[in-house]
C-alpha cells in the first residue's frame, strides 16, 4: 500500500524558496537511520564555481547580527572543509585536517556563508579549536586517552604537526564511536589552534559558527559552563568586529547560558532530534528543541537531517514559532537531501563536502529560475517543477538510506 506524505509550505515570509508541494505517493519508507560512513554517492557532482551571495548584516556597537534575507540559503562548512572520517573509504573525507586554519582558509575559498568548528576551554583558560573530548596518543606502542580539558595549552599545542620546522609533535589518533582507533593521517595537515589564532587568521568576509563542546558525560555546573562561556565570549568580543557569528551548543544549558551572557549575536541549540537518546529529555525530540528555544529566548535550531526528513510537517510549527532551522548530517553531502531542504523551507545546511554542495545550491537557483511555476489563482500560488518534485521524492526513495 502506498503511503501518503504532504509537504506544506512554511510561511512564505520566512522560507528561501515559496513553494507549495502537491501530495506525492511514495511506495517504499527508507531507514534513516542507517547512514554509510562511505559517502562516494556523491562523486558525479559537477565543479565549483564561484558564485558569491550577498550578506546582510546589522551593525550593533563594535559587531554586527547576521540577517539572512527570505530568497537566501546558507551553506556552512563543518569543521572547515569537512570532518575527518579517518573509517572512509571516501578520500575527501581525509584531504584537509579539520578545524584547523588551512581548512578554515580553504573553506574561505568557496561561496560558504559560515565556517563551523568546535571550541573547547583549556586548563589554563585558553579557548581552543578542538572536536573530541579526548586527545588520542601513543606512548611505548600503548594508545593513551587525554582529557582536552584537563590540559594547558602548550601541552595541547605539542600534539600533531609543529609551527617550528624541525619540531616532531606527539602522534595523534581518533577514536570512533564503536571504539576503534585510527591513526589521524591526512593528505594535508596542520597544527592545532586556538580561537585567537582562527579570528586573526581567516578571511574576515566569512561568518563563524562557533560550537561549545561539552562532554556529554559530564553533569556540568552552572558555574563551571558560564566560566567556559565568558573566556569564549572575551575572544569574541575583542575580535569578532563585523564579523558575523552564530553560537550553537548540544549541551541545553549552555546554550540558554550563551544567550543570557550576551545578546548581539544569534544562539541557536543543535539537537539530533531523537535520532540518538539521551539522559536530559531536552535533546531527544524536536518538540523538545522547540520549547528550549522558545523559554530560553533562542534564535533557531540545528538540527540532525534525518529528524527533519522523517517528519518534514515539522518545518511549518518550527517556522510558525518565528525560529530559523539549520540542519547537519552526513547526508547534507548530496545534492538531492540539500535540493529538499531548499524546497522544504531550511534555512541552511552544515556540510562536509563544501565544494561539492556549494555547486549544487547555485545550480538549483538557476534551475528555480527557470522552472518555476506560478498559480495565479492564489496569492501564495508558486508550485515546485515535475523535476523539483522528482529530486524531493528521490530523497524518500535513494538507494544509500533505504534498508
């Protein structure tokens, strides 16, 4: 028996794209939550091309709130160019060391509206761009496990590749979530950072989405999350100037801390909306995600792709709310789930391959350009193409999500 999905438009005021999508039936359900670490799906996407939006932006003293215009779409680049996925058999998940300044400087040079990337806090208070929690070593063929946190910067730094020529830093690996261990190889390395570094280093055109990560392990205190907070917020406001900034955190209460601490610049808490389940209710459901932002007075939520295409009616009450949606995932790295979201009313996508899917929302636009359809018997009447209607039922039916 075929089923039913009926995607309804947002408010048109609000979306990049006003469309209105017909009821489609779609014969078979995919698992989405079965996602290939190898992501070569995506090899047959056309060359990058330098097509460049325009910003909006909004002064507000010494920095400025990034205002996105209805007819724009963001695409940001996760950690840079894209995250290590060390497991993959996908070269281009292993070219650039992620968040690092050569990624970030690369990224800078793709038509990106941010560039995302992880801060941590050091022992020493030095705020640095690391992901994990933990820094994996080698000592006397033994792999060591390093809490980040619990060191001091240069012992941070003494990791990976050094600044100085003739200096070896100590070995670096990764660990995945089902416990192997990879040594962290790439085509292009680079040497840890710190905050500071990253806002004096990198084109200042583009905007920072600055994640805090936080253990997910850890019940953190109020005053321990604020101490974290604040030596963030310093580098930022010494630094930032008309640089646009995003802040976003998976830890609920940093994230509402964040937007207490300061209020001009956007805060928005990532979730992957029941995708994984957690101890703290408030990062198992988009319902969830949706009341943490109304009471803590937040700009938007970013979040797991495979939470909004299982239930994509749930853009319309997000977007009622008066909040902008975002999404990450591994499957931001293809053309067809980046096209739906456009066509669905996200405001933007976090993705690896930047490059790639940059290429793709410039090629959409024109693609919109020339096949939309206008209804003239309705005031909101633009109807999505045959062909914008097939690339959004290929993202219910693609072979790389389906069981």
């Amino acid at each position: 028996m075929d089923t039913v999905f009926k995607f309804i438009s947002p408010n048109s005021s609000q979306i990049p794209l006003k469309m209105a999508l017909k009821t489609a039936h779609v014969t078979r359900l995919p698992n989405l939550d079965h996602v290939s670490d190898d992501i070569n799906h995506t090899n047959n996407v056309v060359a990058f091309n330098t097509h460049h939006q325009k910003h909006h932006r909004q002064d507000v003293g010494d920095a400025v709130v990034f205002r996105k215009p209805a007819d724009e779409f963001m695409v940001i680049g996760h950690r840079g160019t894209g995250m290590n996925l060390l497991q993959s058999s996908d070269h281009r998940m292993k070219m650039i060391k992620e968040n690092s300044i050569l990624a970030f400087n690369t990224a800078g040079e793709f038509n990106l509206d941010y560039i995302e990337f992880d801060v941590q806090v050091t022992k020493d208070d030095c705020p640095i761009i690391f992901h994990d929690n933990f820094i994996y070593t080698e000592d006397k063929g033994v792999i060591i496990e390093k809490r980040v946190t619990d060191m001091n910067l240069d012992e941070f730094l003494s990791y990976g590749p050094q600044r100085e020529p003739n200096k070896v830093g100590k070995p670096l690996f990764r660990k995945t979530k089902d416990g192997r261990i990879f040594e962290w190889k790439v085509e292009k390395d680079d040497y840890l950072c710190t905050l500071e570094e990253v806002f004096t280093k990198i084109n200042h055109s583009k905007g920072f989405n600055i994640e805090f990560k936080f253990d997910d392990n850890i019940l953190y205190t109020e005053e321990e999350l604020v101490h974290v907070i604040q030596i963030v917020l310093r580098i930022v406001f010494k630094y930032a100037k008309n640089r646009s900034i995003i802040f976003s955190s998976f830890q609920p209460d940093a994230a509402l801390l964040t937007r207490k601490l300061q209020s001009i610049y956007p805060v928005f808490f990532l979730t992957n909306g029941g995708v994984e389940t957690y101890t703290d209710v408030r990062r198992n459901s988009l319902d969830e995600a949706m009341k943490l932002c109304l009471a803590g007075g937040l700009n938007g939520m970013v979040c797991e792709v495979r939470s909004i295409l299982r239930n994509p009616g749930v853009i319309k009450r997000i977007k009622d709310l008066k909040l902008s949606l975002i999404s990450y995932g591994q499957l931001n790295n293809t053309r067809e789930v980046v096209n739906a979201q456009i066509l669905m009313g996200v405001d933007g996508v976090i993705v690896d391959l930047v490059q790639e899917i940059t290429e793709v929302v410039a090629n959409f636009g024109k693609e919109v350009e020339n096949e939309i359809i206008i209804d003239e018997e309705n005031d909101d009447g633009i109807k999505c193409s045959e062909k914008q209607l097939s690339s959004l039922m290929k993202v219910i039916e693609m072979k790389y999500i389906c069981s």
